[in-house]
C-alpha cells in the first residue's frame, strides 16, 4: 500500500489496549431489509456499548496514551459522540476532560457528556467553531489537544471495526464519512486485508465537504452546512486525512435529507433499530442507486444511535404531528 499514516501492525496491537465492551461488536445479516433494497444486507452495530456509537475505540487509545506520557488533562471538540467517548475513557483513567460543543448539537448529547463526569464548553455556532475554541483551550492551558480523524489513534480505533470485518465474505463497504476516522480506519485494513471489497463512503449532500475533497483531489471547505447528520458535519476537511482517504475509498456518495430519514425509518421497522442519521447513510446510499448494489452484499457500519427522540419521532414518522 502506498505511503499513510495508518500502521497494521499498531491497529492490530491496538485490540490489546481498548476495553473489550467496544470490541467484536455485533455484525448480522438483517434479511428483512432485502426486499425493500434488492442486495443483500449486513449491519454492523457499533451502538451496543456504553457511549452508544464507534468512537470508543479511538478515545480508548488516546486516553491510554495520555495517561502513558503522565498527562492529566484533555480538551477535544465534538458534535457529541467523540465527547462522551473521550469522557468515558478519561474518566476510567483519571483524566480532566473538557468538550467544547455547538450549543444546537443534540441535548441527549449534551446531558451524556456532562454525566459522564466531563467539563462541557458550548459556543453559538458549529462543530467547526467548537474546534476553534478547543484548539485555544489546549494551548492556553497546555494539556493534550485531541482532534478527531487527524489524531491516528482515533483513525486506527475505528480500524478495528475492519478487523472484525475482513475475513466475512461481501462485496461493498458503506461507511459514513465525515472527518474521516472511520472512513480511512476501516478502509485501510479492506485494502489490505480484502482487496476485492468496493469500499464506499457515503456523506449527505448538505455537508458534502469532504466528498468534494475527495472527487477533486484537494481540500475543499464549505461555508454552511444543513443536514440533519450533525455527526458527519463538518466544513473544514484536514488534508492528511484527505491524503488518507484517497489511498482506500473507491467512491464516495452524497445522499439526501429524505433517503436518510428513510432510512432510519426501514431501520427501526425492519432491524429495530435506533439509528441516529450518520449511521443510517450506507442505507440512504443504497435506497438512492438501488441498480448499482442489485444483487450484490453489502456490509454497513451502523456507526451511532445517540438520538434526540423528538427529534427522532419526527424523521421516522414525517405524517405525524
């Protein structure tokens, strides 16, 4: 493989250093989906631990290597579920961690960071402001900044999520994208380990700023962002992970706003399943080109479930008011 910042033999040591509760985490074929999408379907479910979503497994290896190098202290951004994951590992480990969040991310968010013993910092604006704050923080204050996909432990936690993937047989990977950690994770073992396996990012198009990066081979930022995935919302790509991205994904797709609310909906009815909107995107892509993935298996990372529930209510039940 060409040159990355990804390493197999760290991503296989990492399973050593996360707490078992976020590893072999549930991977089924849901059967009752397939006729509603003309492929056959395996979910990934990265929502059955404590912080509800994949990011565990990045925070365990930053907290632990803190903790290693005798740091006290770390401050991180989020849209939510990066903070209630650092949280979680922080404190297991006795570490002071502050999250600096939008003060719009959703409340069940919020409260879960708060709950898990965390200092939480809100702004009136977005993720990408929240970064900002975050990044004076560490500096102001000198303890560890960790930032979400540029961060490699964050990258090769989620490349455990491949690991568990590699040796079952399928055809396509559909993997959310945003910063990219679990993107550039999880395609980095494909490609190593499961040439043969497409591998697909999928990104709804009101926060298309890194597929764009992607299709044009250079940072591409945008002004605003308007989706309803705040997991995956992000204006401002980081071009190493960028170079990361190139190296492993085959494709990546924009969705919109209605495919991913549907989604969610076929899978609450189908899988019973509470998806938060970032894990409902391999779904949405496949609704919207149900031609390209005819006939084939593909494999989706159901990536999170912190939803707010009426907010949730609505996208699953639009005729309801």
């Amino acid at each position: 493989m060409p040159a990355t910042r990804l390493d197999s033999a760290r991503i296989r040591a990492a399973r050593e250093v996360i707490d078992p509760v976020f590893l072999d985490s549930p991977l089924f074929r849901c059967e009752a989906l397939e006729p509603h999408l003309g492929c056959a379907v395996s979910i990934k479910l990265e929502t059955a631990n404590p912080v509800r979503s994949f990011k565990g497994r990045g925070t365990e290896l930053v907290a632990s290597g803190i903790v290693a190098n005798g740091g006290t202290a770390a401050v991180c951004a989020s849209a939510g579920n990066l903070g209630q994951a650092l949280a979680w590992s922080g404190r297991s480990r006795g570490l002071a961690v502050t999250v600096w969040a939008s003060r719009s991310a959703p409340a069940v968010k919020l409260e879960r960071i708060r709950a898990l013993g965390a200092r939480l910092e809100l702004v009136d604006g977005d993720f990408d402001l929240a970064r900002e704050h975050a990044v004076a923080d560490a500096r102001e204050r000198d303890v560890r900044l960790v930032e979400d996909s540029l961060d490699l432990e964050t990258c090769e936690g989620a490349a455990t999520i491949g690991l568990e993937l590699a040796d079952r047989p399928f055809d396509v990977a559909l993997i959310a994208l945003g910063g990219g950690a679990m993107a550039t994770g999880i395609g980095h073992v494909l490609k190593e380990s499961a040439p043969d396996v497409e591998m697909v990012c999928v990104q709804p198009a009101g926060a298309p700023a890194m597929t764009l990066s992607y299709r044009g081979r250079r940072v591409v930022t945008t002004d605003s962002t308007d989706t309803i995935a705040d997991g995956v919302a992000g204006r401002l790509p980081l071009e190493p992970v960028l170079d990361d991205l190139l190296l492993v994904a085959d494709d990546c797709l924009l969705v919109r706003e209605s495919s991913i609310e549907t989604a969610m909906r076929m899978l609450l009815e189908q899988a019973g399943l509470v998806v938060e909107p970032s894990g409902a995107l391999g779904i949405a892509a496949v609704l919207e080109d149900r031609e390209r993935f005819a006939g084939r298996h593909v494999v989706t990372v159901v990536c999170g479930s912190n939803v707010d529930l009426a907010a949730y209510r609505r996208w699953v039940s639009p005729n309801v008011t």
